[in-house]
C-alpha cells in the first residue's frame, strides 16, 4: 500500500489551542467505535475506517471544512487520510501520535468502560497462536508452522501497515459497540439528533 506522506501532522498542543477557541476543525476519530467509546478527544466524531472507505464520496458533502484524522497513534489515520484524498476532501490534517499523544500530553479524553485497545487484542491473538502451535508442534510435526505463518503475516502487516487479524478482530462485537453506519455518521456531522 503506497500512502501519502505529504499531509500535515498537527501535534497535539497546536490540536489544543484550535480546539479551545471552539471553531477549530472537525475531528474525525477512525477507530472501531468500541475504542473511541472507551477514551476519545472531546468533540470527536467516529467514522470507522471502514465505514470512512466505504462512504469517502457521501462523507465528503458533510466535510467542507478542516479535518483532522486521528486514531490511537496515527496509522489507521494515514489510511483514512488516503481514502478521503481520492474522494477530494483537499484540507485534511493527521493527529500526529493519534490519541496516545494527544493523552500523554495531558489532553483531555471522554473516557467510557474500560476494553482492550484493538492493537492489544491482535498481540494477545499473535502471541497465543505462536505459543500454542509452538509448544503443540514439539507432539505434532508440521504444526509448528502455523506460527511461521503467522510472524509472516505480521511482517507483511508492519511493511504494508495494515493488519488482517486487526480488521477481523474489529468487526467483532466487542470492537463495533454502537451502530455507525453512514446515516448514523451523517446525523453526527450535521449536528442532529
């Protein structure tokens, strides 16, 4: 996957100032929305990635202003930025860090009931699989080689930045938490209830 390097990053003390004044940007939160109802920035949107891929061209007539794209540290984000790109949304920005820097540096989070972030899960779903077929193979030849495949598959994952496990982990119940369909995202937007 080839991504855009030339989108601004915005740290989050500069994502501070613009959001106190109370007309900053819009802020549009790409994780599962099980991770954005545990912790997100106050007045953040959450358009999934997938729901954000899927619907970039409808999305793009409810975002005439300045976006800024932020997920838990900013990779997802990048993606996010690409999609909307290619729809032609031209005044996109990155939360540089994604919501792990913007809470390091003391920014404040709406916090919901506590869960693992996605990236949390993928590790405990690698790590088991690794260390069951490891220990299973010593009693089983050849099975050994399902945690090959699987470091394999994490390889992949850091060169392309994307992650299977992570978007199959994400469509689980866990992960959706409320609906955020397109018409769910849009009466966000445009402020209604």
């Amino acid at each position: 996957m080839n991504l855009r390097t030339d989108t601004p990053l915005l740290g989050p003390a500069a994502l501070r100032d613009l959001t106190r004044s109370g007309g900053g940007p819009r802020l549009l939160d790409v994780r599962t929305p099980g991770e954005f109802r545990t912790a997100h920035i106050t007045g953040s949107y959450n358009v999934p990635l997938d729901t954000l891929r899927e619907h970039r061209a409808e999305l793009r007539h409810h975002l005439d202003e300045d976006v800024i794209l932020i997920c838990r540290s900013d990779a997802r984000a990048a993606q996010a930025e690409q999609a909307l790109a290619e729809a032609g949304l031209p005044n996109l920005r990155i939360l540089d860090g994604g919501v792990l820097a913007w809470e390091t540096a003391g920014g404040p989070l709406t916090r919901g009931p506590k869960r693992w972030d996605l990236e949390r899960q993928v590790r405990l779903i690698a790590g088991v699989l690794v260390l069951v077929t490891g220990v299973a193979g010593l009693f089983v030849p050849g099975l050994h080689l399902i945690g090959t495949a699987a470091g394999a598959g994490l390889t992949i994952a850091a060169l392309t930045n994307t992650c299977a496990i992570g978007m199959l982990l994400s469509k689980l119940p866990y992960n959706r938490g409320p609906r955020t369909d397109l018409d769910t995202v849009v009466t966000a937007l445009r402020g209604t209830t």
